[in-house]
C-alpha cells in the first residue's frame, strides 16, 4: 500500500499517494475522512468475482 499524506497549497488540501498529487479537496477533515475510507477498502477482502477472474469488462457478442 502506498504512503498517503495531506499537503496544503493555497486555500486548497491535496491528498498525495506517495509522490503523485490524486486529489483536491477545500478542506482537511474531507481529506482525510477519504483517505481512510480509501486504506479501509484497500484492506478489505476482494469480491468473489475477482478471486474467480472473471471480467466486468464487455463480452464478445456471439457471431454464428
């Protein structure tokens, strides 16, 4: 799992994962209300239809 830290710029908070600036937000009870609910999901198990590999992605439609 990455580092999250909390920077202020300006008026503005930016949430950083690791050296990358991911979000912005107006203030740092909301920044760092997501970030815990982000590690929180992190560190949930994965769902079932990942564990299987299936895909949500677009299946090929059947030509026949």
């Amino acid at each position: 799992m990455k580092k999250y830290s909390i920077v202020r710029i300006g008026s503005e908070y930016v949430v950083q994962a690791g050296e990358a600036r991911v979000l912005k937000v107006s203030s740092r009870r909301e920044a760092a209300k997501l970030v815990t609910d982000a590690a929180e999901l992190l560190q949930e198990e994965p769902a079932p239809a990942a564990e299987e590999g299936l895909s949500i992605g677009r299946d090929r439609p059947d030509v026949s």
